[in-house]
C-alpha cells in the first residue's frame, strides 16, 4: 500500500531512479577503495577522481579499456549527481559493476596502512 498522499506514479518515479542511486553508491564505494590505495602511494595529497584514476591504471598497467569503462561510469555518476547538461551514455549496473570490480582486481592484494 503506498503512503498517505502518495500516488501509483510517484512508486514509477521512484523505481526510475533506483539504478542510477545503485550506479552511485556503488561508484562511491570504489571510490574509497581507490582513495585507500592511492593514499599509500601519495599520502596527504587531495587528486581528483579522474586523475588519481589515470595514475593507478598506469602504475597497476590496467588496461586501457578498463580504465576506459571506469571513466564512462564516473562520468555517468557524475552526470546523475550534478544534472550536467551535456549528454552521457547511461551505464547500466551489470556493466559499472563489471568495470569497477575489474579495476579493483587489479590492485595489490594487501598493502600498507
């Protein structure tokens, strides 16, 4: 039963915007991942996403196409998050998950800190 007020296309409204919620949290995740890492590498340093990711790519040798499917899905985020006015190609959640967790396999099984 919906709640009080609420309306059969406010439940449509909401399912609409589960996955780009999931593409999100799930970016964000990595996100920190990579942070963790990246601060054993270049403690104390702010880099923004997009560089920092370009950096351990090259340093790992991650291939360019992952790094490539990494990009499109932080820029997909990006494109959720900051309703940015240019065009994105949407990535769907099977395929942000696939080139997030290749890139995460890619680092080192432990490292300090």
């Amino acid at each position: 039963m919906l709640g009080s007020g609420s309306m059969p296309r406010d439940l449509v409204s909401a399912v609409e915007k589960v996955e780009g919620t999931y593409i999100t949290r799930m970016f964000a995740e990595f996100e920190t991942a990579i942070r963790s890492y990246w601060r054993t590498i270049k403690p104390k340093t702010r880099t923004p996403v997009e560089v920092m990711l370009n950096r351990v790519a090259d340093r790992l040798t991650i291939p360019a196409k992952v790094k490539d499917g990494v990009h499109a899905v932080r820029e997909y985020r990006n494109h959720l998050i900051h309703e940015r006015d240019h065009a994105v190609e949407p990535v769907a959640i099977s395929d942000a998950r696939h080139w997030l967790a290749t890139y995460l396999a890619r680092l080192p099984k432990q490292w300090p800190g």
